[in-house]
C-alpha cells in the first residue's frame, strides 16, 4: 500500500475518532437536570414578579433583578460545567 493513501486513512481515522468523542463529551454535559431545572424555575419567577402589582416598597423591583442576576448566574455555571466534566456527577444521580 502506499504510504500516502496510509497516512491519509490514518489522518481520516483520527479525525473522526476526534470529531464523534467531542460530540459524546458535549451530550453527556448538556443533560445537567438540576441546573436546568432551576434555570426554567428561575425563569418562571422573573415572570411572575414582572407581572406582580408595583406596590411593594421597591422590595418587587430588588427582587427582579436578584432574580435576573441569578438567572445569568446559574447560565454561567451551565456554560462552565459543559466545558468540563463535572457536569457527569450531576447526570448521575
């Protein structure tokens, strides 16, 4: 066989080795339940809080936007976890 139609098989095999387990690696650390459970929890609250009557001695208005802060919080550690792998303890519970 010809060394360059070796090199090339072995150059294709790496790479699709390379691309399938990037792809299992991304799978496995988007599942994260809990996090995304508290993100459409959290979601849901900023919701109903904008919908709230405004009388509530600025106390409504604070809370939003803890609530937004939360929110981008917890979409950070979503982002952080699937970069490594602590997101697969999470998925195994």
């Amino acid at each position: 066989m010809n060394i360059w139609k070796l090199s090339t098989l072995g150059l294709a095999a790496a790479l699709t080795f390379t691309l399938a387990n990037a792809q299992l690696n991304t799978a496995a650390a988007d599942e994260q339940p809990a996090m995304q459970k508290a993100l459409g929890n959290l979601k849901e609250a900023l919701t109903n809080m904008q919908n709230a009557t405004d009388d509530k001695g600025g106390h409504k208005a604070k809370a939003i936007d803890l609530t937004k802060k939360a929110i981008e919080q917890v979409e950070k550690g979503i982002a952080f976890d699937n970069k490594t792998d602590s997101g697969k303890k999470e998925n195994k519970k």
